[in-house]
C-alpha cells in the first residue's frame, strides 16, 4: 500500500455520474440554436476540457460559429438541470468517508460554481478541504496549475498525493506536477487513449482505493 496525505479527484466521470445531464443540457442548447440533437455517447467524447471546449467540439462541422453564447446558453440549461440523473459513482460515498482522515480536494475542469451546487444538492460539500474547477486558476488541465495550488492550500508535498482520474488529461496533469496517478476505468475516458498515457495504477471501481493507500 501507498502511503498518502491528500487524495485529489477528478469530478465528472470519476466520483460523480453527470453525463446524462451533461449531454441533455447539450441538447437543449443545440435545440435553442435549431440544430440536430447528438447521442450521449457522442457528447461523452466531448466532456473533460472545460466547458467552452464542450460547446467547441459540439458544433464542430454545423456552420455555428458564435461560441460564446453556445456557452451561455449550456450554462444556463445546465444549472436548470444539474442533478436529474447526477449521483455519485457506486462506493464514492464510502470511500470519502473511509479516507476521512486524509486531506481531500477536487481538481476539475468543470466550473466551480456546478461542482459546488452539485455537491451541496448531493450532501457531499463536507468531505473537500478544497475544490477547484476549470475558472478558478486561469488554466484548466491538463496544465498543473490548479493542481499544484491545491498542494500549495492544503501544505502537502506532490510525493504525499495521489491524483484519481479517468482520462489522459487528468494523468498528464498529475505527471506534471509529480503525483502519482490512479485512473478509474469506468468513467468518460477511452481505454486505449488511457492506456497510452500509462497512469501509474488503475481501478475498476473506488472501493479499490481501500487497498492502494492507506
């Protein structure tokens, strides 16, 4: 087993479900602008890199090119529709709990504001000793800046982390920065594409954590 002070998570696809809403929040902005609607898996390829890349990738190849109010109006579905089909991922309630007397933050690309009314709509608020998103430093991951501040906030040595995850950006982001890197396999993320990263271990579920680190 690791020994550990500070667990980071990622939040979308690795503790908390939130693709389904995602994807209708999607929807109901692509409607809005009079565009086709896109399946879910398609828009799960989307998800991970911030909102604006969301919204990018989402009207790639329609002929809309005004990104901005494809974000605002996302923002503004989203918030309407945060937890209809949002929950936390089997056993990460337990394992928040289990690592109570750790240190535990979020990293995500997601918006500050979402992954803290999420939490709250879910009573999940109390387990974080931090929680940063994608507009709290001024680069998202994969780039270590929000990562590397967390350890900075929190006063643990990047050697004391782990940083869990489900896709290339979160590896790459915890290999920046010198964390070692847990990638679950059932969120958002591609296996190939994980498996080309080469994150330091791999779960299948979060109640494997229990026998990583103590």
């Amino acid at each position: 087993m690791r020994k550990i002070f500070l667990i980071v998570y990622d939040f979308d696809g690795t503790l908390v479900d939130t693709l389904f809403d995602i994807a209708d929040s999607v929807n109901l902005t692509l409607a809005d602008l009079s565009l086709s609607q896109l399946p879910r898996e398609t828009i799960r390829k989307y998800v991970g890199k911030g909102v604006e890349r969301l919204m990018s990738q989402t009207l790639d190849d329609t002929g809309f090119t005004d990104i901005p109010q494809a974000v605002s109006l996302f923002k503004k579905h989203y918030s309407e529709n945060l937890v209809n089909h949002t929950d936390f991922y089997t056993h990460g309630r337990e394992i928040l709990e289990h690592f109570k007397n750790k240190k535990q933050a979020i990293c995500s690309n997601k918006p500050e504001g979402f992954v803290h009314k999420i939490l709250e709509s879910l009573n999940g608020l109390q387990p974080f000793d931090a929680i940063l998103g994608g507009d709290s430093v001024k680069s998202k991951k994969p780039d270590p800046e929000g990562l590397n501040s967390i350890l900075e906030q929190l006063n643990v040595s990047a050697e004391e982390a782990v940083l869990i995850g489900d896709s290339p950006v979160d590896i790459e982001t915890g290999k920046r920065a010198g964390v070692y890197t847990c990638v679950v396999n059932y969120g958002l993320g591609f296996a190939e594409e994980i498996a080309a990263a080469k994150p330091d271990c791999s779960i299948d579920c979060l109640s494997e954590l229990k026998e990583l680190f103590c």
